[in-house]
C-alpha cells in the first residue's frame, strides 16, 4: 500500500486567528470549504495520550475483525499513525484541553 504524508491531508488554523488575518469578509469565502464534523486534538493536550491511543486500539480491533485483507492492511496503518500520534502526544502533552 502506497502511504501518503496523512499530515498534509488537512490544514487547521485557529478560527478567531484565521478572521483576524484574513478579516472577516474574506474569512467568510472559505465557509462552504469547512469540514463540520471534525475536531481537533492537540497533541500537547495531557488527555491527547491516551485518546489517540484508545483510537488506534478501535480500529486495530476492527481491522483483526475483518475478512478482508485489503480492508484490513488499510486500518493497520490508519491505526499506526494514530498509535504514532498517541506516541508523540506523551512527548509533547503539557496542558488542559479547552473549547
């Protein structure tokens, strides 16, 4: 399986930040753009461990569950990179998470 930089897959900007550089006129020209159903967990976050962690242990559950070998080496290295995140987060974790 090819891997691709899954960092590169998306950009995040803090959203007061990015209408403050932009202002709010141009800002707004990016909304039909945004992705509604994602979140953002900062690897400094002290909970951002044991998150990722947990979610790599999900899928690695599902890809043992999986008949399908193909399906199965997909979740295997979705499930390494967050493994790997969850690695990073320990080095990196030193405040509470806010809204």
């Amino acid at each position: 399986m090819e891997s691709m930089n899954t960092d590169a897959k998306y950009i995040t900007f803090n959203r007061d930040e990015f209408v403050r550089e932009l202002s709010g006129d141009l800002a707004r020209q990016f909304e039909p753009m945004e992705i509604r159903d994602a979140i953002v967990i900062r690897r400094q976050d002290y909970f951002a461990t044991a998150a990722l962690a947990g979610y790599a242990n999900s899928i690695i559950i599902a890809a043992k569950l999986t008949e399908d070998d193909k399906k199965r080496d997909e979740l295997i290295a979705v499930a390494d990179y967050f493994h790997r995140q969850s690695e990073l987060a320990a080095e990196e974790g030193w405040k509470t998470p806010d809204v």
